[in-house]
C-alpha cells in the first residue's frame, strides 16, 4: 500500500545546482514550507531516503515511519536530496513511485560545465574529508579528473537521469528550473513558478539564492570549457527538447542549440 505524500516535494538535484540554497531560502524566508532535515543524516538536509545505498546500510533503521516523522502535516514538506540524481536514479525513482504516485519534484539545471568545474572545486577545498570520495585524484588537474571520475561528468547529463523518473511519473509532475536564472535580475518570476507548482501563495523572495556560493580559485580556461563543452554538446540539445526550453542562458552551447533547430525545420 502507497503512503499518503502528505504534500511532499522532492528536489532530487541536481549535484551542484542549488539545492541546498533552495531549502535554505525557503526555510528561512516562507514559514508554509517545512524543510525535511535530522541529525540521523550524515549532511543533515540532504535525507536520501530513497536511495539505493543507504536503503542497504544507514537506513536499514529508517523506515517509512523515521521519513515520515520528519514532516509537518500543515505545510509543505520539501526533501532536497541531490543525491537521488546522483546514485542510481532510476533504482531512486522506482523507490519513490512506491512510496507514492503524486509526488511533484523540482530539478534544477546549471550550465554542466560550470556545474562540474563547481564540483570538482567543492572536493578541492574539502580535503582531506573529500579524499575517499570516488575515483578522483586531487593531484591531477581539472580536466584530468572530469575525464576519468564519473562524479565529475556523469552528473551533467541530466536527461538521462530525468528520463529515469519519466518512466515512472508524468511530465507534468515536474517543474524544471534553470539555476542562472534564480541568481539574476528576473529571479522572482523563477521563484513565482515554484510557489504557483507547490500551491503557494506569491511573496517577494529576497535575493539570496548565492549564499552558498564558493569562491573560486581561478575561472576555467578557454580551452577547459571547449574540451567539457564537447561532451556536453549532444546531451544540453536533447535537454533543450525534453524540457522545451530554450537554455539561453547557458551560452557555450549556443552555436549547437541553434544548429540543431536549422536540422530539424
């Protein structure tokens, strides 16, 4: 039997997009949403709840009943897990499907070359905590780990991972946000379709969608981006057609995005 999702939102990611500002804007600035978090967690805010390794170890204490304590009858409840992008997306659909069939999820997308230049500074600054994850090799340079660490690169091909909860969840389950546009000028129009998707009520956000923003040790060369941009390419175009945007802001793959709709005319 499905559980009743109790106005459950899912943030499944992605990695490096704006989770956790997401959560952090909305718990500090809307009191109708309830943040899911516990101190059970490893990273307090992020649940993953659903996701395959942790339903093996951690969670094998963490029932449907833990999960559900964790939220508020009379509010929103918003898990932000980046992580039910990032390990295994389709094992996490399914679990989430059979949890509930009427679940609504916001994906947030960021141009996947800035995504995993963020990525890959994120590991940097963090060791020596980040050393044991994955296969990456902070000796070696940017390119050299986005080339050979999934965790750099699988990351960013997000239709794949969108088509994974497609096979389980309607298209109109889900809300796409671009990320660059919740940093600009117009962020409050991004900000007004999440509060129209989850059934809010419109307020003026303030502008504080970078507060976890890291400062960067150097910007990415020409040549870095050319060389990630190229594995990219293929991917942002089908992207583009999956979601039906337009991805103007994300502007290395301009050229691609509209030689591809000359293609198809």
């Amino acid at each position: 039997m499905q559980a009743m999702n109790k106005n459950l939102v899912i943030c499944p990611g992605f990695q490096k997009c704006g989770t956790t500002a997401l959560g952090e804007i909305l718990d500090q600035q809307c009191d109708d949403v309830n943040v899911m978090s516990s101190l059970d967690c490893v990273h307090p805010k992020e649940i993953d709840f659903f996701c395959k390794g942790l339903q093996k170890h951690k969670n094998s204490k963490k029932t449907t009943g833990w999960y559900e304590k964790l939220m508020d009858d009379q509010k929103i409840n918003l898990d932000a897990s980046p992580n039910y992008t990032m390990k295994d997306s389709g094992f996490v659909a399914k679990k989430v499907r059979d949890y509930a069939a009427d679940i609504k999820f916001i994906f947030l997308l960021r141009n996947p070359i800035d995504r995993a230049f963020s990525a890959y500074n994120h590991y940097m600054q963090e060791l020596p905590r980040t050393a044991s994850w994955g296969q990456w090799n902070s000796k070696k340079s940017f390119l050299y780990n986005f080339f050979t660490c999934d965790s750099f690169t699988k990351a960013g091909f997000y239709q794949d991972a969108i088509c994974d909860y497609l096979k389980y969840f309607k298209k109109d389950q889900f809300l796409f946000i671009i990320s660059e546009r919740l940093g600009s000028e117009g962020h409050q129009k991004e900000w007004d379709k999440i509060f129209d998707f989850i059934g809010l009520d419109k307020f003026e956000v303030k502008d504080k969608y970078n507060i976890h923003k890291r400062k960067k040790p150097r910007k990415l060369g020409y040549n870095e981006r050319v060389a990630v941009k190229d594995l990219y390419e293929d991917s942002v175009v089908l992207l583009r057609d999956l979601i039906e945007d337009d991805l103007e802001e994300w502007v290395d793959f301009k050229k691609s995005l509209k030689k591809s709709l000359k293609k198809s005319r």
